[in-house]
C-alpha cells in the first residue's frame, strides 16, 4: 500500500499500511484491488463478497497460491470471474 505524496509515491510502514487497511475494512462499503493478498487477510474475513479475476501474469506465478489461500479459508464469498470466450 502506498503513500501518495507531491514528491512520488512512499511504501507505507507495515506498522501504517495495517493500520490504514483496518480503517478501510471498518468502514461500511469498502472496494480493495490489486495483488496484495499475502497481508490482506483482514479484509478478507470483513468481507461480504470476494470477486478474484487473473490475467496471463497471475495464471503463471501467483493463481495457484491465491485460490488456495480463497478457496480454503473464504469458498463461501468466493466469486471467480472468467471472461466468456467468443
């Protein structure tokens, strides 16, 4: 997660990055994306609904470890988005 400044993005602390992803999971409506899934365990368990789409990156290095860690621990709110071929 990071810091958006005048002088270029900062990496947050993990000290601040946990703090500002509890402020986000508390709220009521919240939108999280992107491929931080190895620390956003937090906001998978306030969720009400997971939706998980992949691309050519994420079907070589990062798919298998992803849908375990889904399907093991949040099946029931897991939505896998495909896009229909043509």
């Amino acid at each position: 997660m990071w810091e958006r400044t005048y002088e270029g993005d900062k990496r947050r602390s993990e000290a601040d990055r946990k703090k500002c992803l509890h402020h986000i999971a508390a709220s009521k409506e919240w939108i999280i994306e992107g491929v931080h899934y190895t620390w956003v365990n937090e906001s998978f368990n306030r969720a009400n609904l997971i939706m998980f789409q992949w691309n050519a990156d994420f079907e070589k290095h990062s798919k298998p470890e992803i849908l375990h860690i889904l399907r093991t621990s949040y099946n029931d709110k897991l939505i896998i988005v495909k896009r229909e071929k043509r």
